[in-house]
C-alpha cells in the first residue's frame, strides 16, 4: 500500500461527497443526530492532526489551537468540546476556512507519510483511513436529512447512483443447529469491536436472501400496521403515538400517491427496491406482523455467505455488547467502542453509501432502535 497516495484518495472522496453542496448547506443541523457537512469535514481533519500529526511529527504546528474544542466529538481524554447539539451554531470557522485547515493537515500528512512509518503509527493511520470513510456515509445520509427535510425537496445531485436494483425473488436459506465461529479472522484491518473471534451455539433457523421491498412494506401500512399496538414493543408503540409516525423516513403521501425523497430529489417510491430509513422499531414491527422475526447478528454472521447484503443496514435482534475478551485500549483511542456499547441495536452489512471497501462480514454497525436516518432495511428470520 502506498500510504500517500491512500491518504489522498481518501481525503479526497470526502470532498468529492460535498462538491454538489451550496455554502448554506454545510452549516445546517436539523436535528442533534445529523452534523453539519463542515463538522465533518473539520473533525476527520482533527482527528488526524490530534492523534497522528502532534505526536508523531516533530515540530508540528496546529492550525488553531481552539479547532480542538471545536471538532473533538467525544474524546473526553482529549479535553472539552462543543456539545453536539451546538454544531450548527458554529458560523465560525467558515467553510473555507475549514478547507485551509483540510489542505493544512494534508501537506503535513504526506511530509509525514513520506518517512519509515513504524507498525504503532501504521495501525493509527489504518485507524484514521477507516474513521474518514465512517464519516463519509455519514456526511452522505446527513446531507439527504438536510435537504430532504428542506420544504422545497432539493436534489443532493442528479448523478448520484444508488447502486440498488431490485429485490430479487424472495427465497430462504436453512442453516443447520451447531456451533459455529464469529468475529474477526485476518491480518487485515478491523475495529477493535469485531474482536475475538469465539464460538456460538445457533438453533435451526432459516432467513430470507432477499430485503424486504417498500411494496411489501406498504402492504403493511395498508393493513394498519401503524395502528396496531400488537405488532410492536411497548417503547416502539410509544415512540409511534408521540411522534405520529407512519411510514418510513422520507415516505410522503401526496394525493394518494406515494412519494420519497431520494439524493435525485423527490421521486414516486420505486415499490421493487428494498425499504429502507426504518428504525428497529418499524423492522421488528413488520417481522412480527409477517410472523416472523430479525435475525441475531450471529446468525446473519453465518448465513450472510449464501446471499448478497451490501445495499442497506440490517437490523439484527442483537444487542450492542461487546465479545468475550473485549478490552478497551488505553487513552483515547479506547474510547472509540467500547464506550457506546449499552441500550444500541446491531446493525449488519452495508448500505449504497458506504465507501467502497470498507464493507467487511464482520462489521458490527450500532444505533439507538428510534433512528432511520441511516440507510436501513430489514431481513426476516425464523
């Protein structure tokens, strides 16, 4: 691997995301889940100069000393920041400004990358590379929840490519009772929560190779789903009440047609391609109306060798816990998990968003079961 020219591929994709923005749209924060696109930009910026380049380049000079309260995310060890909800607030630094701060990093970083990296920097730096890409799906379904919440349904860009076909005909997979083994098995990159990999005992069951599609989820709206306590937890039946939810994010009925908002602007929902922007609630809800369930993460783990996955987030039946042997690293860097791994659902796969490559079978997503801002499908089990 060259490292110089991996990094600059890297950062460049992230700037690539935002070419299509207008100045406006890089500051807004609509809600506390969604970072302005300049946040993002400044954090995987700081992230780099604040564990990379101020202690393993001698000499280094911050661009501006107060960018580390404003773009630390949540590294208590790393000192105070602004809270999350105050990112839109932040006028100051301006886009340009952060992008002074992108090329800044960047020239110091191919100084840096030029010379012997030793096997303690090498694991940063893979570490670094993995975190920008994170952001850059992030920077994506954040900026279709910027416009897509903009009254006026403004395209993100017109050549952005879903990569989604459609549903294939729906099908299923048996796998056998037994032990099995799961987590991360290689000399290649992954995070520290993918890790050991150990054994687990599955029961019989069978699971669906394809997604469910939005004509199949409509048929569940149709049916009353949403009105129905029955189908849902007593928490997701609560979070249907107070926040009158009816359809999947984005969903718009208008005159009786359905529409969504897609990167391409608002569209007629196209009912083959799978469903997607449902929170955990909506996948459990559903699987129970189909008598059926979501799969744990161990068995998606298993069978996810037999079908293609890729296109959305998969909602598993597992909570976020960490794998026996688990261990926080030390200082700053072991806040990255490890921290986060209580009352948050386990997501598998991939979604179109996600950077090509950085997809891996092993890859443990996690978000709280109310958000849908994600591209997230669902996957039956029983």
């Amino acid at each position: 691997m060259n490292l110089v020219n991996e990094y600059l591929k890297i950062r460049k994709y992230s700037e690539e995301i935002c070419e299509p923005l207008q100045t406006e749209d890089y500051v807004v924060q609509p809600i506390v889940d969604v970072s302005p696109p300049k946040w993002h930009l400044g954090h995987t910026t700081w992230f780099f100069e604040t564990f990379i380049l101020k202690p393993y380049s001698a000499g280094y000079q911050e661009f501006n000393e107060d960018y580390n309260y404003v773009f630390n995310s949540y590294y208590e060890t790393v000192g105070a920041r602004v809270i999350r909800t105050d990112r839109g607030n932040l006028s100051r630094p301006s886009v340009n400004e952060v992008y002074q701060y992108r090329a800044y990093v960047d020239e110091a970083m191919t100084r840096l990358l030029a010379c012997a990296v030793d096997e303690k920097l090498m694991e940063l730096l893979l570490l670094g590379f993995n975190h920008e890409q994170q952001h850059q799906e992030l920077l994506l379904t954040d900026i279709k929840y910027i416009l897509g919440n903009n009254p006026l349904f403004p395209a993100y860009s017109r050549n952005w490519k879903d990569k989604t076909d459609g549903v294939s005909a729906v099908d299923a997979i048996n796998i056998s009772e037994g032990v099995y083994e799961v987590g991360y098995q290689g000399d290649g990159f992954c995070f520290d929560n993918e890790l050991s990999r150990h054994k687990v005992y599955l029961q019989d069951f069978s699971i669906s190779t394809s997604l469910v599609t939005n004509e199949e989820y409509l048929d569940f709206i149709i049916a009353g789903g949403y009105q129905n306590f029955i189908y849902w937890h007593a928490e997701g039946w609560d979070w249907v009440k107070n926040n009158q939810i009816k359809a999947p994010l984005y969903w718009n009925e208008i005159n009786d047609t359905w529409f969504n908002y897609t990167l391409h602007g608002l569209r007629h929902i196209d009912f083959k391609a799978p469903v997607t922007h449902v929170s955990y609630y909506e996948a459990y809800a559903y699987a129970s109306w189909k008598g059926m369930r979501l799969p744990t993460e161990f068995e998606w783990e298993i069978a996810a060798r037999q079908f293609s996955w890729g296109k959305r987030w998969e909602w598993t039946e597992s909570a976020y816990l960490p794998y026996p042997g688990f261990n926080k690293a030390p200082g700053a860097i072991g806040e990255y998990n490890g921290k986060f791994m209580v009352n948050q659902k386990v997501l598998r796969g991939a979604s179109v968003a996600t950077p090509e490559g950085h997809e891996r079978l092993t890859y443990r997503n996690f978000f709280h079961p109310h958000l849908r801002w994600q591209f997230t499908g669902i996957r039956l089990a029983k």
